[in-house]
C-alpha cells in the first residue's frame, strides 16, 4: 500500500529517525502543499540551501492536489475544529484516504483516525 507522508515524517526523515527512516523502502507520496510546508520549516531551521536540496530530493515523488480535494480538506478542518489540526495535515491526510492510502505522521492529533500509520 502506498503511503502519504505528512511534514512531521519527512522531518523525522531529514532528522533520520530509525524509526522513519524503514519508510524509505516503501512507495510513498507527498502532496504539493506539504512540500511547501516541509521547505519552510526547513528554510527556517537550515537556511534556503537546505531547503533547495531536500525539497529536490523529494520532488520526484510529489502529488498535486486539485481544488475540489482542497475543499474536502478544508471541510474537514472546520469539522474537527475542536482539534486544531493543521490544513497541511488535513490536505495530506484527505488526499491519503481519497487515494487509499496510509497517511504517515507523528502528529498526536491523527493518533487513532482511520488510515493513520501513527509513528512517533
């Protein structure tokens, strides 16, 4: 089953985290939305060279998300409202049950849900 990674898998993969790093040997994906979210985190942290080399290095295994997949997540959002999830989580885990697949995060908000391969 292919999984869909959020931003707090590809950290912990930058990071590398044995815990993660098993997810290399796996088809994943990345949605567009979380690349960009992954690049400003690590701009931030690393600086625009860091940023520049990983958001290449993962840009060969990015998914664009169209609009209407855009609107379910933000329909789900204002649906958990309660849990304060994060529109990136929400566009990538909207886009991982759309498409069937595991949505990767270490996120504590997503412990639990359907379709979550919760590694911490």
């Amino acid at each position: 089953m292919t999984l869909c990674l959020d931003t707090y898998a590809l950290m912990e993969l930058h990071d590398r985290n044995p815990s993660f790093i098993q997810l290399l040997d796996e088809e994943w994906v990345v949605t567009d939305l979380t690349l960009t979210e992954f690049y400003n985190v690590l701009q931030r942290k690393h600086g625009e060279k860091t940023a520049d080399y990983w958001c290449a290095k993962f840009s060969h295994d990015t998914a664009q998300v169209p609009l209407p997949l855009l609107l379910k997540a933000m329909k789900f959002k204002i649906t958990n409202a309660k849990q304060n999830l994060s529109f990136f989580d929400c566009v990538g885990y909207v886009y991982a049950r759309e498409h069937k697949m595991k949505f990767v995060t270490g996120d504590k908000e997503f412990k639990g849900k359907e379709g979550v391969l919760f590694i911490k």
